[in-house]
C-alpha cells in the first residue's frame, strides 16, 4: 500500500536546486570521492577534513543569533545571573537532532523538502509551513532592524555626544536603516551567482558571528576579575530551574529563541544550494555541531556572562519590574563601570553582528520559500526580488515600537504553534519508507532516532503553548 498522503498526482520528485549548475563539477566529484575515502578513516582523520568544508550550519547559527536571542541572553543574566547558561545550548542540542534529521532525509534523497512534505505528508503542512516561515520571516525582520538602527545610533551619540531631536534621531534611524538594507541587499543577492558567491556568502556569515563572539568575550575578559566563575561553571549544569513566573518565561523564551520555523525551512535549502549529497552526510553532522552548537553556545553563554556580572538585579528585573532591551543594555554596563569604548562599541558592535546575519538570512530564507511556493527556481531575477520581501521591514528603524503590540503576540502565538507541526512532519519523513527507502532508519537506530526527536517535539510544544497562553494572559 502507497503510504503517501494527500492527493498529489504521481510525478517525480523536485530534486536539487539550479544553482549546482554553476559549480565545478569536476571539483564537486572530487570532493565527494575525498569524503567518501575519509568516511573510513578515524574519528581525528575525519575531523581535520571536514573542518575546511563547513558552511551550511553556521548559516543556521548566524540566522538564530539575532534579536530574540539577544534579548533572552540579556534577560537571563540580568534576572537570574548566571543560573540559565544550560538552557540555551540545551534548547540547542534538541533542535541540532530534528537538524540532523532533516540533513539524512535531504542528502540521502535529494528531493526538496517542500516537494516531500506535500507528497509524502500531507499539501496543507506543506504549505502551512512555507507560509508560516515568509510570516515569521516578514514580521521578525522589522524588529532587527530596529536594533541595528537603535544600537548604531546609541554607538554614534556615545562616540560624538551628540544628542538629536527627535525629528533628526528618525532621519538618522532612516539613513541606518536604507544603508542596512542596501549592504545586506548585496551580500544576499551574491548567494545566488554561483560556487564563489555561496563560499563568499558563507565567509560573510562566518565573520559576522566570530565578530559576535569576539565582542563579547571582550567585554568578559575585561571584567574577568570580578566574574564568579565557580558560578559560572555551575550555571552550565541544568540543577537550577527557576519557579517564578517571570523566571519560567525567561527559560521558555530562551528555548524559543534557539530555533525558529524558518531555520527549518533553509537549513536543508542551503545543503542542496551547496551540491550535498549522500557522500556529504558525515560532514553535515560535523557542520552543525561545529557551525551552530558551539558558536551559538560560545556567543549566548558570553552574552549571558556579561550581564549577570554587571546589571544583574532580580529586584529591578523581577516581576513587574524593567524590561532590558541591548542598547538599554549597553548604557547600563557602561553604568556599572565597564568602559565606555567596551560597553557601548565592543557590546554594541557584537549585537550589530547579531541582528545584520540575521537580516540578511532573512532574506535568503525569503527567496527559497517564495519561489517553493510560486513554483518558481531560485534563480536570476525572479529569486532576486524574492529575497526582498522582507524589505519593507527596514520601517522597524522608526514604526517597530508601534507595531509590536499588534503583531508581535499573533506572530509569536502562529509560529510558535507551526514549529512543533514542522517538527513532527519531519518526524513522519524520516519514518516514511516510500519517501526513504533503504535510508529509513531501522532498528535500534530508528528507537533513538524516535526517542530524539520526540523529546525535540515535546520541548518545543511545551514552550510553545507556554509563551503563547503566557503572551495571551497580560
């Protein structure tokens, strides 16, 4: 009996995507021939190979490492000192394992996995998850660029003293916002020129989020002396839960932030752009744990660490009390007696790098789900202006405080909710023999594969209903 579901005529799947064209064959051929020879080599052999062909997941990290997360990271320490440094790499590890699913399922076969969910789930998750990614992706995106903005402006008063009107401090948000948007609009649209532009691209985003974690570590080493780090080291140990209320949105909103719907959607995206396939598999576990775990875990730990050794306190941030937002965050590290030059530039220039990775993934995630969904390839002009869908978020510079009240709780209640459903579509692919074939899991293999990903789906569900009913309730 045909397993799939839904009624989608028999066809052949959507396999692979345009932009391999543009590759060397030759050396894409090589390449996989050398991964396959060092598939059989140790542990350390592999290692050293891999580590010059990563890419994809520090995508992943570089997308994640925005906004939400730098609020979550900041709250954290500022309500709870150092007791949540286990959350965020925890939230992690769960998404890594639906990542690592979604990687077998797409190198082993190929196929697209917009195509495979509408055949081998169901069309409306298919298209449900498509359309929740361009949403989250859309709504989200004016709140980065009002942190860039607001952080560019905060790091040019601190360096000049000026203090504009508020009429000359929107034109000044305005002109941050169209430079952002036109440097991020060329780094994008170069993902799209071939071999070259995915590895400058790449590069592009690797850079963003080693100035990231270099930031901050600047800013802890400076203030290393009067860090506990017995605390510290305690913190990354999961024996502190907190049982406030405020404390439980804190860890739900930072198991929130790790992983987004539209992650899921560019992730296996990126690994089909890149020429991936079966013989790549290895290196994509590799990927996402040298690319997105450690580098997401170095930057939120750090971002954490500083403000739990210089604005932490649980009366002023408790229930009822301040919100912190970065450039709020700033101001107050400067306050506790960090410098100026690494509260307000080195900071600040870490949470810059922070939410311009993200612009720009933004809309490259755009791209591929607009063209899905269109039926159109990701290629040439078409995919271009794909990608600027979310353009009209750079009005986040000066309407972002006025528009959050009305769609930040629906985004937050509609993509928090689609998540798990992604998930436990995925759940269903990498147990759907038709869709898998001999790569099906079996076994004891299939056991902990299941029991993986059941727990992914049900701490995803839980925060998600959690901060939804939480958000509902104000």
């Amino acid at each position: 009996m045909d397993d799939r579901a839904g009624s989608e005529p028999r066809r052949e799947p959507v396999r692979g995507l345009p932009m391999v064209a543009r590759w060397d064959p030759e050396a894409l051929a090589r390449e996989r021939a050398e991964l396959a020879e060092l598939s059989k080599r140790g542990f350390l052999e592999r290692c050293r190979g891999y580590l010059a062909r990563t890419g994809p997941g520090w995508l992943q990290s570089a997308l994640t490492l925005g906004g939400g997360t730098a609020m979550a990271s900041l709250y954290a320490g500022a309500y709870l000192k150092y007791s949540l440094l286990w959350v965020q790499p925890l939230a992690m590890l769960l998404g890594i394992v639906m990542f690592a699913a979604i990687s077998h399922q797409t190198l082993s076969t190929g196929v697209r996995p917009f195509d495979a969910m509408k055949r081998f789930v169901h069309p409306v998750v298919a298209w449900a998850w498509a359309i929740s990614t361009v949403a989250a992706t859309l709504i989200w995106h004016f709140p980065q660029y009002a942190l860039a903005g607001g952080m560019t402006e905060d790091m040019l008063r601190a360096a000049t003293g000026w203090e504009p009107s508020p009429a000359a401090s929107k034109a000044l948000l305005a002109i941050i916002g169209l430079a952002y948007l036109a440097l991020s609009t060329v780094i994008t649209w170069s993902y799209g020129s071939g071999s070259r532009g995915i590895r400058l691209y790449e590069r592009a985003l690797k850079g963003l989020v080693w100035m990231v974690i270099l930031a901050f570590a600047a800013v802890v080493a400076r203030r290393a002396g009067s860090i506990e780090w017995g605390e510290v080291l305690k913190g990354f140990l999961p024996i502190s839960v907190p049982s406030d209320a405020r404390g439980v949105s804190v860890m739900l909103a930072a198991i929130g932030a790790a992983v987004g719907i539209n992650m899921t959607f560019l992730f296996p995206y990126t690994l089909l752009a890149r020429g991936w396939g079966r013989e790549h598999r290895g290196l994509s576990r590799f990927d996402l744990v040298t690319g997105m775990l450690v580098p997401y875990t170095l930057a939120t730990s750090l971002m954490i660490i500083t403000a739990g050794c210089t604005i932490h306190d649980p009366v002023r941030f408790g229930a009822g009390g301040t919100a912190v937002s970065p450039v709020d965050a700033a101001r107050m590290i400067e306050a506790a007696g960090l410098p100026p030059f690494f509260a307000r530039f080195v900071f600040g220039l870490g949470v810059l790098g922070m939410v311009l990775s993200t612009i720009t993934l933004h809309m490259l995630v755009s791209g591929f789900a607009i063209c899905e969904m269109l039926g159109l390839e990701p290629t040439g002009w078409r995919y271009r202006f794909a990608c600027l869908v979310p353009a009209p978020g750079v009005l986040g510079v000066v309407l972002w405080p006025y528009l959050k009240t009305w769609v930040a709780i629906p985004a937050s209640a509609v993509c928090g909710l689609m998540l798990p459903i992604a998930y436990v579509a995925f759940f269903v692919l990498n147990n759907r023999r038709s869709y898998l074939g001999p790569d099906t899991p079996t076994g004891r293999s299939a056991l902990a594969w299941n029991a993986a990903m059941l727990v992914a789906i049900a701490a995803v569900t839980g925060s998600g209903v959690y901060y939804v009913y939480a958000q509902l309730a104000r």
